[in-house]
C-alpha cells in the first residue's frame, strides 16, 4: 500500500492476504479511552462523601449534642446552620470539580511530558506515529491550558478552605464554647461574625478569580533598544548607569 507524504496514514495494511492494524492507531484509541476513563474515574473517586447538613455529626444536625451551650443558643445555631447548607453545598460541589479537574491536569501532563521523548524518535511517515504524538501534544497542550485558566488548583484549594472553616466553626462552639465567648449571647454574636468573615472571603474569592487566560511571555529584549539620534551616536539605554549614577 503506498503512501504519500501529507495524506493521514492508513488504519491497517494487508500484508501477505492478512490484515494488519497500525499499533499507532492502537495506542491512540487506548489513549483516548484511558483519558475519558480516568476522568470519569478521578471524579468518581474525589466525589465528597461528608454529609453537609449533620457536619459529620448525628443525623438530628451538628447541634444535637451540644450540652456545653443553653437551649436557646442551640436552637439558634442549629436554625443558622441549616440556612448556612445551601452555600456549603455550593462550596462543596465546586471543590469537588476544581479538585477533580487539577489532579486528571497535573496526572496527564506529567504522563504526556514522560512519554513523548521515548515516542518521538520513532516517528515515521508511513504509520500512525506522527497522528498519537500530535495528539498527544494538542491534548496535553489544551488540558494544560483549561488548567492555568480556570485555575483549578486556586480554586480548589480556596472553596475547601472555606467549607473547612465552617466546619472548624461549629465544632468550637460545640465541643469548646468558651473560644467564642464566656456568655451564650458573646458566644452567639461572634459565630455569627466568624460566619459572615467567611462568606464574605469566599465572595472576595469568587469575583477575583474568574477564568481569566494568563499573559503570554514577553518577546524580546528586557532592556531598551537604544534609538538613533540625529548626531550619529545612539542615545543610552534608560536604566542605572556605571558608579550608581542615574541619567
């Protein structure tokens, strides 16, 4: 079977009555398979398994053993907690996303970086090889790409910090009120206050980390190019000149 330079390869080749499938073509169907795979298997195993409304703790809600506080602030709390669920939710469910998608980025990146200098010298015209190292290439290019721009790792890190101290929040209340306050309604004023820091730092999080693309590299020279003056010479640079003086 003959094959000119620029046209894709052929998916198999019959060599004395038999065919023969590229193993190029091969690899590349294994890689597209392994790439949906483990992205499905990578959410599936980093899906969150803590119970938002009971906060780890009895079904009845994270308050229903706090005897260290009164009646009143117990209901209270328990009341505040439950308007709270909805936005832990919220927390929860885009760290599971940002922490799913930077751990499938770093994990391909890494395999495509180790893989492609073994994979190169073999590259051939007449099979599949060019088409998986390209591909390769694209894919590991893009996911690096959908990485730095949704920030991933920033985010994931940040919404689980905020979920995380929710959490820590109530626990001091129940477990060591007196970190809040020596009376129920001191107590009372600064959960209430620790609460509202935090949604406001998650609020502060969400609007100034927006996908954004990064900047590209600067292209050129760091300094100056000095400009031609009408005498003839080249004016200097601007920067520091020798012995510390400056122009």
């Amino acid at each position: 079977m003959h094959l000119h330079r620029g046209y894709a390869p052929a998916l198999d080749t019959v060599r004395d009555g038999c065919v023969v499938i590229d193993p190029w073509v091969v690899g590349l169907c294994g890689v597209t398979v392994l790439a949906i795979s483990s992205a499905v298997a990578i959410a599936a195993y980093m899906r969150p398994k803590f119970s938002v409304p009971n906060a780890g703790g009895t079904a009845d809600g994270p308050f229903a053993d706090a005897d260290l506080i009164g009646p009143e602030l117990r209901d209270w709390a328990a009341s505040h907690y439950r308007r709270t669920v909805p936005v832990l939710r919220v927390w929860q469910h885009r760290a599971w996303l940002y922490g799913a998608a930077h751990y499938y980025a770093v994990g391909w990146t890494v395999l495509i970086s180790l893989s492609l200098p073994f994979l190169i010298p073999y590259v051939t015209d007449g099979n599949g090889s060019r088409l998986l190292v390209q591909a390769l290439s694209v894919f590991g290019a893009v996911v690096f790409g959908l990485h730095r721009t949704f920030k991933a790792e920033e985010n994931y890190g940040k919404y689980r910090l905020h979920e995380s101290s929710v959490y820590t929040l109530v626990r001091k209340l129940v477990d060591d009120p007196d970190q809040l306050g020596g009376t129920d309604a001191e107590r009372r004023r600064r959960y209430l206050a620790e609460i509202e820091r935090i949604r406001e730092r998650a609020r502060n999080d969400e609007i100034n980390n927006l996908p954004s693309p990064s900047s590209p590299p600067r292209v050129g020279p760091v300094t100056s190019i000095p400009e031609q003056r009408d005498d003839g010479y080249r004016s200097a640079a601007a920067g520091p000149l020798r012995g510390g003086a400056s122009p």
